[in-house]
C-alpha cells in the first residue's frame, strides 16, 4: 500500500506514519507549515510534502507527484471553514479525479448531543462552527467519492509521553499555568491513539465504504477523563476544577457517545476504554 497521510505533522497523523512505516507501507504525509523533528519520535522513512489545504490546487498537485493508492485525511483545522470544510472537499475531489481510496477522518463533534448516544446511521446536526465544518466536509467526501470511508471519532488520547491537546490541558491546569474547568456535563468517548491509527490502517486496507464510528466504549464526563489522566501521570486529580457547560455563554455539544459496535465487529483492533488504557503509567 502506497499511503498518503494528509496531517501527518498532527498528533493522529505522527502516530499514522509511525505504525504505516512498522507495517511496511511505502508512505508520504503532509504538513502545513514545516515538516516535523525526524529527531523526535517521527519515523525517517517518510516523504514529507507541504499542503495547505486552502489552496484549491495544492491537494491534486500532491496526489499527482506522490501517486497514492491510499490517502487518509487526518488533517486538523479546528473551526477553519477553508481548512477543515472546503479542504476536505478538496481532499475528496482529488482522490475522486485519481481513483484511489480515501479515509475521511471526521468527528462526534457533527453531533449535538440531544440524542445521547449515536451509531452509523445518525445524521449530522452540529451546534457549533467546528462541528458544521466537519459535517460540509463529511457531506462533500461522501458525494464526490462514493467509496471513501467517513471515520468519525471522539477525544484522542496519547500514552502520557506525547501528550495530545486533552491531556495537555489536565497539565496546564493543575499546574495553573491556565484558566479553565473540565466540564462534568459534557460526555464523550474517548479513544487512545494508538488503538485509532490501527484501526484506521486495517480500514484502509479493507474495502468497506460509508460512515463508521471509532471511539472507545466507555462514556466519560470530561472531567471524569481529566482525573483518569491526571492519575496516570502521577497529578493531583484534586487541583482540577470543576464546571458545567450549560452554566457558560456558549452552547456546546453535551452528551455525545458515539456507539462503535457495529465498527467494532468488523475490526480486528480492539478499542479499548479510558478506563483500561488510563489505568496504567506511562512505560
């Protein structure tokens, strides 16, 4: 398999490139602003090429010099309409032109959470700016390539020695070094990196189409997950505050658990919980 990694500078596209280089896939990735450190955990036997996925050609341009058979768009733009949105659909335009197969990373955030739980046959019904641009790129990808896969996941967690966003802020808290509670009416599904990147390689190399839900089976307030990760890496779960959601400003997605099961029958990965893979320090 010849993959190309959009977002491979990110925390799931490092974790993507490592686990594609292990398994023998001959493999390139992208970056937005300059290619990773190969000198800290990134392996060297990746071609590296820039993307900025709000130019309308670059992405066919990529494709065309790297030649993939497999692309997989882990790109993070956050709440960036041109990068998240209008850049998966150009994503999905140029594997359409090319032929090869492409997997859609997208998220739970396309969901409210006035339904609580989710499966597969959900549709989008987002409440915030981030959530609506996965759900345009979700609803671009499936129309102009037809046999691409729509991963949506939830809250990625590291093994405590690269750090993802999540736990980056459990740090930064109980150290004080920002303000901020962790909400204990917001739910997700967290899942750990390593357990994603696997299970996204082995739906690469499958031939299943549409959307599926990665995400690990248990259900955690954010807060919940903050203590888990505080515990792991030997913090004080007691130094983070706590807060609700809907006491704020602004609304947010509250309980959105994504429902695996029919993914997971289909996968030999297993999706373990936070609650098992937070249970252990990092080695």
């Amino acid at each position: 398999m010849r993959l190309l990694i959009i977002g491979g500078s990110g925390f799931l596209g490092g974790e993507l490139a490592r686990r594609a280089v292990a398994a023998g896939h001959e493999t390139c990735a992208t970056y937005a602003a300059r290619p990773p450190d190969t000198r800290r955990n990134v392996p060297p036997d990746v071609s590296w090429h820039a993307l900025d996925l709000r130019d309308p050609a670059r992405p066919a341009e990529v494709m065309a010099r790297v030649a993939p058979s497999v692309v997989v768009n882990a790109s993070s733009g956050g709440p960036d309409w041109e990068v998240t949105a209008e850049g998966g659909v150009r994503v999905a335009a140029a594997v359409a032109a090319r032929g090869c197969r492409l997997v859609h990373v997208s998220s739970d955030a396309v969901f409210s959470g006035d339904a609580g739980r989710y499966d597969e046959t959900c549709l989008p019904d987002p409440v915030t700016p981030y959530g609506a641009a996965k759900a345009a790129a979700e609803t671009g990808v499936r129309l102009l390539a037809p046999d691409a896969v729509v991963v949506r996941t939830s809250l990625i967690i590291g093994d405590g020695r690269s750090l993802s966003v999540h736990e980056q802020h459990v740090h930064d808290l109980v150290a004080g070094a920002r303000d901020g509670v962790l909400f204990t009416d917001v739910v997700r599904c967290p899942v750990q990196v390593a357990d994603l990147a696997a299970a996204l390689l082995e739906l690469a190399a499958s031939e299943v189409v549409g959307v599926r839900h990665v995400a690990g089976p248990d259900a955690l307030t954010r807060h919940e997950l903050g203590v888990l990760v505080a515990r792991r890496d030997g913090l004080d779960p007691a130094r983070l505050p706590a807060g609700r959601q809907v006491d704020g400003a602004r609304r947010g997605a509250l309980d959105v658990r994504l429902d695996s099961r029919v993914t997971r029958r289909g996968l030999r990965t297993r999706l373990r919980g936070a609650r098992e893979f937070l249970a252990e320090p990092p080695t």
